[in-house]
C-alpha cells in the first residue's frame, strides 16, 4: 500500500491530512495490523489511484481468515531453529495474549541476555559460535511487550513458581 500511495504522489502525512487520519492509523493501513478495516484499504487505495485489480486484491487480503499462527516443519527451521525463532517472532508480534508455562526455567519473553545466555551454553545443544545470535534474536523478541498492540501478560505459571499472586505484573 505504501507503493501504492508513493506512485499516487503522496507522502503519508500529506495522505493521512486528506483522509483526516492519525499518522498511527496511515501506519496501521500501510502495514496491514490489526485495526484495519476494508473501509479504510478502499479508501486509502482509491485515494491514491490503484488499478482496479489492485484494489481488488487488496480488498481480498483484508477479508482473508487470519488463522492467527504459521506452521513450519522442524526441519525447515534451518540452523538450530533460528528460522523458527523468526516465525515465533511474527506469531508473538500478533498476538493478544501469550500464555506460557515453563517449569525449569523462565519463559523467553522474560529472560535477561545473561539468563539466556546461560540457559543456551548450559543446555549445550547449540553451537557456540550461534549463541550470540540466539541471545539477540531472543532479547528482541521483548520488543513485543512494549509497542502499541502489546499482548495482555498472563502468569499462571510464574505464581505458580513464585508463590504469589502478583508475580509477572509489575
């Protein structure tokens, strides 16, 4: 939709100022989050100009079912699933609640780089060489916890662990 909105001519403010939209809403529209509505992909895309098989293709990716996770085999993971960390990434940066249980150890989305440094040298499984990566791509999947469509927290499994009710909402 940026594209589309580029090749009209128009910058995202001067296109937000026109359909009298906030700058978060043009961002909603131009990235296809949550919050999006057929109307406004129609209106956006009218807007600009797109042919109309281009709005009909965009009308058809709004109505699409959101099965609200991907699947991808073991095997496709590539190395020692970092490819898989990226498709947890995308399934995390959606979601609107994330409930996990772990009984030896924290749950990623709460682990400081320390901790998960530790927790990947411990369990050996992976090469040396792969933690660093692994470390960061883990500590960015945080970022979740923080922008806009956050999910809400769940923590059964750390007041269970902790012994009290409060654990996990600080």
């Amino acid at each position: 939709m940026r594209r589309i909105r580029e090749r009209g001519g128009f910058s995202a403010k001067d296109l937000a100022d026109l359909l009298a939209w906030s700058a978060s809403r043009m961002s909603r529209v131009e990235s296809g989050r949550r919050g999006t509505t057929v109307i406004d992909v129609v209106t956006h895309a009218a807007t600009c100009g797109a042919l109309p098989e281009e709005r009909a293709r965009l009308v058809e990716l709004a109505t699409a079912t959101d099965d609200g996770y991907w699947l991808r085999p073991n095997s496709a993971a590539g190395s020692h699933g970092l490819l898989g960390l990226t498709s947890l990434a995308n399934q995390e940066s959606v979601a609107t609640a994330i409930t996990s249980f772990h009984l030896a150890a924290l749950p990623g989305l709460l682990q400081i780089e320390g901790y998960a440094r530790g927790l990947f040298e411990w369990a050996g499984a992976v090469p040396r060489d792969l933690i660093d990566e692994l470390v960061a791509r883990r500590l960015d999947r945080q970022k979740v916890l923080h922008g806009h469509w956050h999910p809400e927290p769940r923590s059964t499994g750390a007041r269970t662990r902790c012994g009290t009710s409060s654990a996990g909402h600080g």
